[in-house]
C-alpha cells in the first residue's frame, strides 16, 4: 500500500498500485490539518461572538478557514510579520461570522412576534 519514497524528500506516496496514481500523503495531512485548525478558531469566533448561529461543523471549519487566511493577509501585508498568530485569526474569524449573520438578515436570531394563532380545530392532513 505505502511506496517507500515519491522521490522528494519528506513525502510518502499512497495507492501507488491504483492504476499509478500516486496521492500525496503530505497533502492529504495538510488538508486534514487545515480542517482542524479552521474548526478550532471558528468554535472560538463562534463562542466569543453573542447571538445565535445555526451552522454546522463543516461551515464552522469553513468560517475558521477563511478567518485564518484572511488575518494572514492582513498580518502580511499590513503589519509586514509572517503569521498571523491565534489572536488576529479569531478576530478576523469573529469578523466572518458577523458578515454571515448580516447576510443572512432576518433569517434567523431575532425574529418579530406577529399575532397569536388560536388552537386547531379538527384534522389537517393525513396525521
């Protein structure tokens, strides 16, 4: 199943008998990583951020990714360091959550009180 080396050093190769397709296992590492690392600082946005939030896990990730990348950039090209660091990629995470729930307008979170309805006489439906 494992090849010895791909040739390059510090990358193992998988499935290299699978029609000589040969995948990366430091990609694959490094993707699983990512989605870890995206999942941990968007449960922190999430958390340090009030207000409700219906997103599963994977736009959790998501959201962490994007907040990460972004503080990158930032942290890159406007304070001139390499990282970005925990701190700055939370708040630019918080940032991301914000900028959803706006999108999401009314959807969800504080929704008006319109009337009440009275109880339900009789059968609707099948059940």
């Amino acid at each position: 199943m494992y090849r010895a080396r791909s040739g390059r050093p510090g990358h193992w190769t998988i499935g290299s008998h699978l029609g000589g397709y040969a995948f990366s296992v430091g990609l694959i590492l490094y993707l699983i990583v990512l989605f870890f690392v995206g999942l941990f600082v968007g449960a922190l946005a999430r958390l340090l951020l009030p207000g409700p939030d219906p997103m599963g896990i994977g736009m959790t990730a998501l959201v962490g990714v994007c907040g990460t990348f972004s503080a990158g950039l930032f942290s890159w090209y406007v304070l001139h360091r390499h990282g970005a660091g925990l701190l700055l990629s939370v708040v630019f995470s918080m940032l991301v959550v914000w900028m959803y729930r706006r999108s999401r307008g009314a959807r969800y979170g504080r929704q008006e009180v319109r009337g009440r309805r009275g109880p339900v006489r009789g059968r609707r439906g099948r059940f």
